[in-house]
C-alpha cells in the first residue's frame, strides 16, 4: 500500500485532504505541518512513497526541501501560488496543484504521480534484470530432468562457444556439453538442492571439444505435488581464475629458483655445480626441450652448459665453437645494452 505525506501548512487541511485521499484510494496517509516534521518522516526507514508539499510550510525553505526530497528518489506534488509553478518544477516537483486547493484534483494528481512511479520503479526492475539475465559474463540455464536446455542465456551460449540459444536447445547436455558425462549424474545425485544453489567445481566443453573448468551452481524446481520438474542454475567461467593460479605458481617457482641459485653463487666457488643447478631451473620453469647457457667474453660468445642438444648436433664440437658478437645482432644488443 502506497505511503503518502501531506506535509500541509493549516492543519484543517491536512486533514480534510487526508480523509479524501484515504476514503478514494488505498493510500497510507500522514501529516506533517512544518519542515522538521517533514523530514524527519522522510528520513525513516520506511519514507512515502510521495510527498505532497505545501509551498507555505514554516520551519524552512519549501523550495530547498522539494530538492532535498527529489534527490533522495522520492516524487514530490507541491502546493504552490500561481507565481511559484515555475520555481517549484526548478526544485524537481513532480507536478504542481497551483491556484484553489481541490481535494478531487489532487486526489488525480496523487494517483497519476503514483502509477508513473509504478512504471518506472517496474521498467528499473525489467532493466535489472534483463542486465542480469542478458549477460554474457555469467551463463544462466534451466534444464529438463532428461538434459535438455528449456532455457540459457548469452552468458552460457558465450561460455560454450556456440552461436545462439537455438543451438544449445538440440544438445544433449551430459553427452554435448559436460567432458565426462558421468558428471551431471553426480551432480543430480550428490549436491542438488531445493531451496539452494550448490556450487561445483566441474569441466564443460565447448562446441569445439575445448574443456573449459567452471563453477556451476544448480537446484532442482519442484511442481505443485513436490517433485522435481526441472533444474536452473548459473555457470561461471573458472578458466581465467586456473590461469592466474597458474600463473602465480609459475612467479612463485621463478622466485624460488633464482633464490636457490643466488645462494648457491654465494656459497660455491664451483662453477660447474652453478651451471648445471641454472639449467635444471630454467627446465623447471620452463617447458623446454632444449636450454643452453652461453658467456659473453670480450669480443666473442660461447656454450658453457647445455641440456638436450645431444639429441639434435655434437656437443663436443659446439662447446668448442665460438661466436663472434658483431655478427649476432641479439648478442650485440645485450652488450650494448648492458
């Protein structure tokens, strides 16, 4: 029920037009007769949903408190002279009842002012939720007990790879779309929930077999004799989450190797036992089938540890060889460069 404050300066008044208001609609109506009184029912927990606002009210500035109530999201009708109609639409009023004070017409203004807020309150909500369901970050599907989609959103149709809704509506869910179609049945058996949405860590596949680790999150619906008719629940793409994981591990083992060999070149004089401890790390790091370790001495570069060439050339011939700096342009740089 719609909550109205008729914040009115003579309180006989107030109470006729209150009286009127609540006998033709079904409004919950209170009164106010000066500023501080007004604000403060506005300042509640729960305010009206309009503020009929006399123009004469004492305690204040009508036409500052108008603003202040406006910005707060709250329509304002004021009751105001003739020559106050352009100063109260400046201060945001809704509309404005100018001239002799109608009972009949404000009651009309109240309940245009009212379904107008209505409509957008209800076009905000339909915008809300077609941001949510519209979007292609978060896949959103409800399925039949046999594992068809009913419904999915861009988010899921994104997710999977494939290019319209349409086309997730002739998969087979368990066989199209989980990598082990062992999955979905665990899923139904072990974490399906009626009142909750359970997340699961499991991997999907997109249209080109591509396996794609996500969160999903599901819950059975129910028909009127209590039996599950159908399951809903969201996707989230986890790739991104594996893939900064990954790569903090790598940063952590990239870390912890070039502190392994720093305290080696501070307690070994053996230079061979540092060579071959830089190539193990480096092949731990790095998926490599092939490292080598080169030294930059005066004018010219040569191989002075090595891991996998054997397989392709002589190694005694080319821990042998020597190569001058000015004929390669990247040891050149790295000179110059310092």
């Amino acid at each position: 029920m719609p909550g109205i404050l008729l914040a009115v300066a003579i309180l006989d008044v107030a109470h006729s037009l209150r009286e009127f208001v609540e006998r033709e609609g079904s409004h919950r109506v209170h009164t106010a007769d000066n500023i501080p009184a007004c604000l403060v029912q506005i300042e509640q927990a729960a305010p009206p949903d309009l503020v009929v606002l006399d123009a004469k009210l004492p305690g204040g500035n009508p036409l500052e408190t108008c603003a202040h109530i406006a910005r707060l999201g709250i329509p304002v009708l004021m009751i105001a002279a003739p020559e106050q109609v352009d100063a109260a639409y400046a201060a945001d009023a809704e509309d404005v009842l100018a001239g002799t004070l109608s009972p009949v017409i404000l009651h009309q203004k109240v309940q245009r002012i009212l379904e107008a807020a209505t409509l957008r309150s209800q076009a905000k909500r339909d915008y809300w939720y077609r941001s949510i369901v519209e979007t292609d970050v978060v896949g959103i599907f409800r399925t039949s007990l046999d594992g068809r989609f009913l419904y999915a959103n861009p988010g899921l149709v994104k997710i999977l790879g494939y290019s319209s809704e349409q086309d997730l509506m002739k998969l087979d869910i368990a066989r199209d779309v989980y990598l082990n179609p062992q999955d979905r049945v665990r899923l139904i058996r072990d974490e399906l929930s009626v009142e909750n949405y359970i997340p699961s860590s499991v991997i999907l596949k997109r249209n080109n077999g591509t396996p794609i680790p996500v969160i999903m999150s599901i819950r059975s619906i129910l028909d009127e004799s209590g039996n599950i008719q159908q399951f809903e629940g969201f996707v989230t793409d986890n790739s991104r989450r594996r893939q900064a994981e990954d790569e903090a591990q790598s940063e952590r083992q990239f870390s912890e190797t070039l502190r392994e060999v720093t305290t080696l070149l501070n307690t070994s004089l053996d230079t061979e036992t540092v060579l071959e401890h830089i190539v193990t790390g480096v092949g731990r790091l790095l998926p490599l089938d092939i490292v080598s370790i080169m030294l930059i001495e005066q004018d010219e570069a040569y191989v002075v540890r090595q891991h996998g060439m054997e397989h392709y050339i002589n190694v005694p011939e080319m821990m042998q060889c020597r190569y001058p700096i000015q004929d390669i342009p990247i040891f050149k740089r790295i000179v110059d460069t310092g």
